[in-house]
C-alpha cells in the first residue's frame, strides 16, 4: 500500500471544559483521504495551548507533564502506523487508531514487568534465592524509577519508548548518584535481564541491549578514609538545628569504630550484644550481606554512641534513618567538614585509623 499523507493532529475541545477549567485534549488520524478522532485522555489548561505546536507553552508542572505525555502519545501512534506499513497491506486512519489504543492498554512497562519478576523471586526466597539478590532488584527498581521520573516526567514507561540511548542515559544517572561502577553493571544486569525476557515473551519487539555492552567488572582495593578526614568529622561542630546530620555522623563514626555496614548497623539490636568473661562487651551479629557471622570488640567510643542512642521502646541500638537520607547527610557532612577526598557512608568500613578492631567470623 502506498501512503501518499499520514498526519496527526492535536487540538483542544474548548466546548467541553471540566470543573477544573481545563479542555480536553483531542487528536486526528490522517491516512490518505481517511480520517478519524480519537481521545488522547489528557486536558490542560487552554491558555498554554499552542495550536501550532500541539503543546502546551512555558515551563510549569502542568506543561511539562502534559508535554511529556503527549510526546509518549505521539511515539505509540506513530509506532502503531509503522508496524501497519511493514505488514504490506491495506489499512486506513481507522486501523492505525485501532492499534494505537489496542497497543497502549496492552503495552507491558518496564517498572511493571521489574515487580512481576521480582514477586517470583519473593516466592523462592530460602529455596534457590537469597534476601541480598532480592535488595538488589528492590534498589534497581528504586533507581530506575527514580531515572524514568526525571526524565519522562513518569512513573513508567513502555518498552515501545525503550532504545540503547535510554541505557546509556540511565548509566550516566546513576553514575552521578555517586555510585561505584561495580553497582551500576549489577543495576545494567538486572535491566538487562527484564529487557530479555520481555523480547523472549513478546512484550518487546527488540532485544535493546543486543549491541550494548555491560561495564567491565574491575578489581579494585576500597579506598581507605584518611586519618585526618576521619578526625574532622570526628571533631564536627554540627549545628543545633541539623540533628538529621548529627545523627548520620554519629552512625558513620560507629562504623568506623566497628566495621558496621548501614544494612546491618540499622538491624542490631540489643540481643546482638553480649560480654565476655573478661568484662569486655562484645557485638556479635549475622551480616545481612554475606550471612557470615561476625563479632567486634567495642571500644569506649562506640559504646558511648550506643548508650547515646538507648531507647527501651525500640528494639534497634539505633534509630531507622532512610538510606537516601544518609547519602543526602553525608554529602553535607563533607562539605561542613572541608574534605577534599571522595567520602561515602561505607569509607567508613575501609577507615585506616587505629580505632578499630578487625571483624572476624565466627
């Protein structure tokens, strides 16, 4: 079939204004001399309309969604008529519209198929699958929705809407999270891994990571904390008004003193302490990561945090602080601190000072 014109167009409904004062948002479906209307199921405000360009004007939330939508419209349409012309066979306005709106209630998203895979991997946890696997996906996904948010200012997106650019995109973003490469290949992985099954189930016409290399798997020694870095947060005057940062220094200098990493140091509890015959308290707990077990004589130091922090109405030695709140606190800490080298919550396990006692398994 040969197409002479295809076109969509977008315009507003103005007659049918809702409560809110906004008009629907209507589109056109041009095949040759067919035509046929369609609801693209969003509205807007009709003073940032602009007919011309079929978006909204400026730089408001609400244009900036609606653009962000419109664009993920225009995509599904358009993918929907070159699907048509690859079959090499008849169609008008009225098939494209058809495969269009078919497409989009049926699209599988990326987010979506993430949390499908990983309810099975729930499923099998203790069977042929470890806790730590599980929080790995439950942070790729965290990561990812986080990606696709800023971005397509959405909460999904469709595989249709997926390229190797998006990976690459993806890759830089969380780089600039402050991850290490090692963490984003395992985050790649698992997107990889989605991206696979979603072409092996039909959910996805492309295989998107078919020319797309993972990052190379490196051996490196974890960059010790300074003695000095170590001393000026130790010594931080931190404000009155910023106990959110006290607090996750309090906690950095706890895994200094102890090795603790953040997934076990917020899980502790007063049952994982014990003394010895010789007085001297002992922690002694699983670590979430590996499941070995691991033992640390305390030092004053890290028992005066402990006491600090006693609270008999909570079972944790510590309080629950989020870990994007202690990424956030740490960065802080840094800047009030004056350190120039690279620091995050877990240089706190490679510290080189002499105030700590190696962990050891039991």
């Amino acid at each position: 079939m040969k197409v002479e014109k295809f076109k969509v167009l977008l315009y507003l409904k103005k007659s049918s204004l809702d409560k809110s004062g906004k008009a629907p948002i209507m589109g056109r479906i041009t095949v040759n001399q067919s035509k046929v209307q369609f609801s693209s199921k969003l509205s807007c405000t009709p003073a940032l309309w602009n007919p011309r360009e079929s978006r909204l004007d400026g730089k408001s939330n609400e244009a900036v969604e609606a653009n962000a939508k419109i664009d993920k419209l225009l995509l599904a349409v358009h993918h929907a008529f070159d699907s048509l012309v690859k079959r090499n066979k008849p169609f008008d306005a009225e098939s494209v519209k058809v495969l269009y709106q078919g497409s989009m209630d049926a699209q599988m998203t990326l987010l979506t198929l993430l949390d499908r895979h990983m309810e099975g991997l729930r499923a099998r946890i203790g069977i042929d699958v470890a806790p730590t696997t599980l929080s790995t996906y439950v942070y790729t996904h965290r990561s990812l929705g986080k990606f696709i948010q800023k971005k397509f200012k959405m909460k999904d997106i469709a595989f249709g809407q997926l390229n190797e650019q998006f990976i690459r995109e993806y890759q830089d973003f969380v780089l600039s999270e402050g991850y290490s490469m090692d963490t984003v290949r395992h985050y790649l992985a698992i997107l990889k891994k989605i991206c696979k099954i979603a072409f092996k189930e039909g959910l996805s016409e492309k295989f998107h990571f078919a020319h797309y290399k993972l990052p190379k798997q490196k051996e490196t020694t974890p960059k010790a904390l300074s003695r000095e870095s170590f001393e000026k947060i130790r010594d931080l005057v931190i404000p009155p008004n910023r106990p959110s940062t006290r607090f996750t220094r309090d906690l950095f200098l706890f895994a200094c003193y102890t090795g603790t990493s953040y997934a076990d140091v917020i899980r502790i509890t007063g049952e994982n302490l014990y003394t010895d015959e010789e007085g001297s308290l002992w922690l002694k707990y699983a670590r979430k990561k590996t499941d070995y077990r691991a033992r640390v004589k305390l030092l004053p130091e890290a028992i005066a945090l402990i006491e600090k922090y006693k609270d008999e109405n909570r079972d944790t030695l510590f309080p629950m602080q989020s870990a994007d709140m202690v990424k956030a606190n740490m960065k802080g800490l840094r800047v009030l601190a004056d350190i120039k080298e690279p620091m995050t919550y877990h240089s706190a396990r490679h510290d080189n000072s002499s105030y700590r006692l190696k962990t050891s398994k039991l």
